[in-house]
C-alpha cells in the first residue's frame, strides 16, 4: 500500500516537472534559474503558468 505522503510527493513532483517544461517552452530565453525560481510558485496554483 502506498503512504498518502509519498502519492502526494509524486504528484508534487511531476506537476513541477511539467510546470518547468511548460515555462522553458513558453519563453526559451529565459535564464534556467529564472525558471526554478518561478516554479515553486506556480507548481502551487491551480491555474495554467501562461494565464496567470
């Protein structure tokens, strides 16, 4: 059985894997630690990166 903490450790995860590929593809010129900096708070929100 797997713990609640650690399915919601691998959806955390991915959505900041996904959040990350979505703002690099968004604007590549971008500087890397740009787009780390951005993704925590936008891995928290409910809504697209792009639309905020």
């Amino acid at each position: 059985m797997t713990s609640p903490w650690a399915s919601r450790l691998a959806t955390a995860a991915a959505r900041r894997v996904a959040v990350t590929a979505a703002v690099a593809a968004a604007d590549p010129s971008l500087p890397a630690d740009v787009i780390t900096a951005a993704v925590p708070v936008c891995a928290r929100t409910t809504t697209s990166p792009t639309s905020a």
